[in-house]
C-alpha cells in the first residue's frame, strides 16, 4: 500500500473532537520528513500515546525519522506499513509480566499464542514479539531459569521457522514490578544462552536496568550478542529523556551504536508535556 499522505490522514482520520484532543504546534503537514543518521534505528511505543490515532502516530512518526512502532497487538500489525513503517515489536499472547515463562503449566498457553501469531507477525514484517519471565511468587531464581529455558526451548523452533525473534523483557522489581523475576541481565542472559537460538533474546530495557544495575554502556556491550531489542525511559519517573533524567541518552546511544546492533530502540517513556513535542526532543537526542 503507498504511503499516505499527511494531509490525508488528517482529513481522514483526526477530525472534529479528534482533533481538539490532539495538541497543538507538534506537526505541521508541510514540514517534509527528517533524514536521521541512521546509526540507532528507533522506534515508538504505542501505548504511551494511546489518546493519539495510530494513523496519526504512525504518519507523525514516519515524518521525524522513526522507522517503527512498537508493542502492537496482532489487529494492528499492518498499520505502520502504510506509512513506510514496521512493527519492531508486538504482542504474540506470550504471557503476562506476572506469569509467563517461569512456570510450567504457562507453557502450552504460550506456545499456542505463538503458533497462531507469529506467522501473522512475519506475514507483516514484525520483526519481534515480546514474552516475560513472570512473578517469584517464592520460587528460587535457579528454578524459575530451568523453567524458563524449558518454555523458551519448546518455543524457540516456531521463531526460527518464521524469522521473527522472541524477546524477554528485563524490567526492574524495585519500583515497578515488584517480584518480577528476570530483572538482573545476568538472569536473562544466562536463559537466552542456554536457549542458544538467534530467534531468543533479551529486551533490553534501559530505564529497568538503570534503576536495578547501572553501568549500563558496558553491561550492554557486554552482552550485545544476547539483546534483540531495547526500550527507553527517563530515570526517574519513567517520563521525558531530559535534563531532570540521571541518563546520559546520547552517551548510551553511542554505546550501542559502537557494537554495530541493527535492531530498534524503541522510546517507552510516558510524556508529561506535549506528547509529540516530547517524542521529537527524545527522537533529536538519540540520533547519534
């Protein structure tokens, strides 16, 4: 399908209360698309904007360099595609944040979610789908990552076989999901290396990880070969890549561009201003 144009998608989709829903001075139709540097291809996630038409999002995105949208459910999978866009990361049924992979009984839920998705995923060129580790809920870590590898293991074929890569979210267990279980890289790595499959790696999220280990530039390259996909988020608060943030962005952008990693990096962060005037300054940071 060609690519829309913006005034189209304005006519077409944002009108009436849409419109006045939207804000104001962040994108106007002339303004011809930003050429990025190309070295950190980033990305969006949808939920973060969820007031914004996905069209809307999708042109807007489009037209300050972004080359996809993430954490998409399989209904919207095609959408960014008539914007010259991807998917760079959707929902496949892989589990939920508290239980998912780290128990056994969770297995063939997952494996069935994956077997009915990730066909329609590489039909639509996503290029990942998201899964967890889930809760403790009191069991031992060594437990949780032989569980865990199990899972992976009955699953990882159905990836492979379509060229789309499974990926575990690290996320932190101190503030924001207490309990979680794959919150240490050293947790997730461990998993994904004994899976040993191109199509299972790690999400990489960095405003997680910040908040659990820090050091976050060598930890990354560290472990390049294990991470399929990474997420921001300022720290803390989870909102705006600025100056109130303890992140040096750009930093740790270039500490993943110097590994040569061709997957997306996709912005996470829940906007406390004009939304898609802060999505352009993270956008114009992380362009390194």
């Amino acid at each position: 399908m060609p690519r829309l144009s913006r005034r189209n998608v304005l006519r077409a989709v944002v009108t009436g209360a849409a419109v006045a829903s939207l804000p104001s001075g962040s994108w106007t139709q002339e303004t011809p698309p930003l050429k990025r540097k190309g070295n950190i291809r980033q990305s969006v996630s949808r939920w973060c904007y969820q007031k914004i038409p996905l069209d809307k999002l999708c042109a807007y995105a489009a037209d300050i360099g972004l080359k996809a949208i993430d954490l998409l459910n399989p209904d919207e999978f095609e959408v960014p595609v008539r914007y010259g866009l991807i998917c760079s990361m959707g929902y496949a049924e892989g589990g939920e944040i508290g239980s998912a992979m780290n128990r056994v009984e969770n297995h063939a839920r997952i494996e069935e979610g994956f077997r009915k998705y990730i066909p329609l995923a590489a039909k639509a060129g996503v290029t990942n789908v998201i899964t967890f580790s889930g809760n403790r809920k009191g069991m031992s870590d060594e437990e949780g990552a032989k569980n865990t590898i199990a899972g992976l293991n009955r699953v990882k074929k159905i990836a492979e076989d379509h060229g789309v890569t499974i990926c575990m979210e690290l996320l932190n267990s101190k503030v924001d999901h207490h309990d979680y279980m794959c919150d240490h890289s050293a947790w997730g790595v461990q998993v994904v290396q004994a899976v040993n499959s191109p199509r299972v790696k790690l999400l990489f999220d960095i405003y997680h990880m910040q908040i659990m280990e820090g050091d976050l530039v060598r930890t990354i390259q560290k472990n390049i070969d294990w991470i399929g996909h990474f997420h921001t988020g300022g720290v803390p608060g989870r909102h705006e890549l600025d100056a109130t943030q303890e992140v040096q962005w750009d930093g740790v952008m270039r500490g993943i561009a110097a590994t040569n990693f061709r997957g997306y990096v996709a912005h996470e962060f829940v906007p406390t201003r004009d939304p898609l005037a802060s999505l352009r300054q993270a956008v114009d940071l992380c362009d390194v």
